[in-house]
C-alpha cells in the first residue's frame, strides 16, 4: 500500500523512441517496496496542470532492490509518454503508488515458460527473464518477440548475453519488416501455424 515518491536515477535510450527510466528511494538505498516479475507500477504526475495516474510495467529483476525500471515508448499523442521523454529528466521526482498486478511469474507455478510478446510489450517478459536467470532457475525459459525491424529489437544486446551465458534461454525473434537490413532470422508475425519458419 506503499505510495511516495521516487528517484529517476537514470535514464537510457533503449531503441529511437523507447528509454527507460530506472526509479529509487527518494533518500534511502533500497526501494520502499518489493514487487514480483510482471507486476506494473503507477505513477501519478501533473501534466500541463492536470493530475493524470498511468501504470507502467516493470522491467526490471525483483532481485533488485535499489532501483526499478519502466521502459515507455514515446507515444505521438500519447500525453504522459510524451511527457516522461520530453519533460523528465534524471533526478527529477516522481510520485508513485507501490507495484501490484497478477501477471506474475516467479518460477514456482511451472517448471518451463513460453513468454510471448512484441514491441515495447517484451518489458513483463524481460522482467521474468531476468528474475529467472539471476535466481538460476533451472526451467526452460523461452522468449517469443516480435518488432518490426532491427532498430526496434529492445533488450536485444542483453538478451543475446543471457542467451549465451543462460543454455535454458531460448529467444526467438521475429521481424516483420526486413527490407534494407541484415536479418537471418525468423521473418512475419507469430501465428497458430508459425513452427521455426516465417509466420
């Protein structure tokens, strides 16, 4: 039941148009809260002088206790994604309510996962997928992720270093826009029939 305000320590450009924004205690070392792979975090902000709550998925590891991070793709007319890229800036405060959600995920329900996802929709996944690697879950861990070209593949420098350290990771990735890049990888959308070839 946590509410308060948080720290952006630090903020990266994950791909053009998608950062991430890593959040800690106002004053103290560790966050004021725990949370769970998937589990979403809501932020309350005064935008153009109007109060406006949006929730954000965490994408970072719960073994994490001094910072989480949201990953927010900057939205055209989308006001507080808009707002977090153009007006926030590292130091800066945040009002924030404790994290909460059932889409979780902590290694306990089964003894293998198939995460599925696209775009800037791969953060829940991501937060498994690094939750699980960093406790060293012994599971079958298999990440499904669809963007549209290269440039928009988020986490992909990480993931492919998990895949390489990790052998129960296995991330296949689709691209559905593949012209004027290098790409020898899965091709299309994911589909009820896509089996290892193009969706």
């Amino acid at each position: 039941k946590w509410s308060g305000k948080l720290r952006v320590c630090r903020i990266f450009e994950e791909t053009p148009g998608v950062r991430t924004f890593r959040l800690a205690a106002e004053h103290d070392v560790a966050l004021p809260f725990t949370y769970y792979p998937g589990q979403f975090l809501t932020l309350s902000l005064s935008v153009d002088g109007k109060p406006v709550k949006r929730s954000y998925t965490i994408a970072s590891t719960p073994t994490q206790s001094h910072y989480c991070a949201i990953t927010v793709k900057r939205e055209d007319q989308g006001l507080v994604s808009r707002f977090l890229h153009d007006q926030i800036s590292e130091g800066d405060l945040l009002e924030a309510l404790a994290p909460n959600g059932k889409f979780i995920f902590t290694g306990d329900e089964a003894d293998s996962i198939v995460l599925i996802g696209g775009g800037v929709g791969i953060t829940p996944l991501m937060s498994a997928v690094r939750y699980l690697t960093d406790i060293g879950w012994r599971g079958d861990i298999f990440l499904l992720y669809c963007c549209r070209t290269t440039n928009e593949f988020i986490f992909r420098e990480e993931l492919e270093k998990l895949q390489e350290r990790h052998q129960n990771l296995h991330v296949l990735a689709n691209k559905t826009r593949t012209t004027r890049t290098v790409w020898q990888g899965l091709k299309g959308r994911f589909t009820e029939r896509s089996k290892g070839h193009s969706g």
